[in-house]
C-alpha cells in the first residue's frame, strides 16, 4: 500500500510549482520579468509602480560563520523600543522558562509569559517587565521581540502589586465560573511575576 | 503526535489569547507609578461611536468611550 501511495507522489509535486522554504528564497527581491516587459509594451517611458514587496527590506541572509553581536528589535504596539540594536545577550521570559538567547540561537518561536525580559550589552543590563507577547528568533541572529506592554522595572509601584496580588488570591477563593477562576488565576500570575521581579 | 497537547487554564477556561494578553497587559499597566500610570491608561482609551442597521437603515448612533478596563 505504501508503494502504491509513493508512487503517486511524484505527479502532482512535479504538476504543480515546485515552491521553495522561505529560508531559501533569495534575499533580495527581484521584480516579476513577465510583468516588467508587459509594462515597458504599454508604458514604455514611465517607471513601474513599485509593489510593497520592494519596500521591505529584505532579511539579511544566515551568515556561515556566527556573527558576535545579536540583532535585536523590540517592538510594543505603540513604540519600538529597541530598532536592529546590537547586543550581546537577552534573557526573554518564555512560557517554558527563562531563555538566554546569544548569536548563532537555533531558529525559534516562543511565547512569552509576564516577567523580565533583561538586555546585555557590553557590562550594561537594561531589564523590562513584559506582560506578554512573542520572540522569533531568525537563524541569522536575529531576534523580534513583540509584547502588548513593557515598562522599565522602576516605573513598578510594589505596594499596587501587593494589593493586587491579596485582590487576586482572595477573588480565586470567592470565583465560581470557569472564566473567573481563570480571570483570578491569571491576575496572581502576574502579580506573582511583577513581585518576583521587583524583588529578585 | 499528540495534537491535544496540554492547553494553557485560560484556553480551557473558553478565554482567546488576545483576551488572556490584554488582560495581563491592563494588570500590568495598573501596578505603575502615577506619571507613568496615566499616561499609559489615556493612552489605551477608546472612544468610537456605534450604529445598528436595521432594514437597510441606520439608527441613531451612540457614542462610547470603553475605557480599557472592559
């Protein structure tokens, strides 16, 4: 059964366009032939219209050799906060614990948790605390870093956190449905981590 | 392959990621100190002002102000 099936296989992939993994499409991005001599027929003396692809700037390409600095953008939905900065270090907060992420990390997706997201440059750490979000890590040291909100830790203010973490613990005690034991839970995380982070 | 992988309490609980994600946002953004407090909460507001149609017609419009808390 199985040499039958392998025996189909190869029609339809040779059929249709053989397509390529986006790590190996070239990084620069050239514009179509076909429509570029289907313009210059019409409009021979005008420029044509550029699409938004050649607007992007395309991603450098993985480097053999590992670069020394990683390339980190860290972005919030209102701010950029840090923009193709090069670093040494960052230590991201994801779901399945702290991540230290240095130049040459395996490409990855994580999903970050609330904590502290710390920044090593040279003998400098900057550290955030950020509430949630995402870091994709490319296989070319580079790093995007998207959270919902982020704040130095000094902008923390302990005794609000202490309130809300009693808030929190004794709403999960008094919950009844699903969705507001899951509310109060997720309010003693945070709380939890926005305590851990003040203090440690 | 397991496709049932553990989900997370908030997923089980009927909750969206968007929803769990705002949610820590606004707790986080009510633990600040006070210059940084208000601005980050004026920043969230939202004001939009909503009209049903109904038979091909809209009705009055009302207005709201949402203030990130729901």
């Amino acid at each position: 059964m199985l040499r039958r099936a392998l025996g189909l296989l190869p029609r339809p992939i040779a059929a249709a366009r053989a397509r390529s993994f986006s790590t190996d499409l070239p990084a620069a991005h050239t514009a179509d032939a076909t429509f570029m001599e289907a313009w210059n027929k019409v409009m021979p003396n005008t420029d044509p219209p550029k699409t938004p692809l050649s607007f992007m700037h395309p991603r450098p390409p993985t480097p053999s050799s590992i670069p020394p600095k990683l390339t980190v953008n860290f972005v919030l939905p209102y701010a950029s906060e840090l923009s193709t900065k090069e670093v040494d270090m960052v230590i991201v907060p994801a779901t399945t614990g702290q991540m230290g992420v240095l130049p040459g990390h395996v490409a990855t997706i994580a999903e970050l948790k609330p904590g502290v997201l710390s920044v090593h440059e040279g003998s400098e750490t900057t550290k955030y605390f950020v509430s949630s979000g995402f870091v994709f890590i490319h296989a070319n040291s580079f790093a995007d870093i998207i959270a919902v909100e982020a704040v130095p830790l000094d902008q923390i203010d302990a005794n609000l956190v202490q309130k809300g973490l009693a808030d929190f613990t004794q709403k999960l005690s008094s919950a009844t449905t699903e969705l507001e034991k899951a509310e109060a839970q997720i309010g003693i995380d945070v709380h939890s981590a926005l305590n851990s982070a003040l203090t440690g | 392959m397991a496709s049932n992988a553990a989900v997370p309490f908030w997923r089980a609980a009927g909750m969206t990621y968007i929803t769990y994600s705002n949610i820590c946002a606004n707790l986080v953004r009510n633990c600040l100190k006070e210059p940084y407090k208000t601005e980050a909460l004026s920043r969230e507001k939202v004001h939009f002002s909503i009209s049903k149609w109904t038979d091909g017609k809209p009705e009055k419009p009302t207005l709201r102000s949402d203030s990130p808390e729901e």
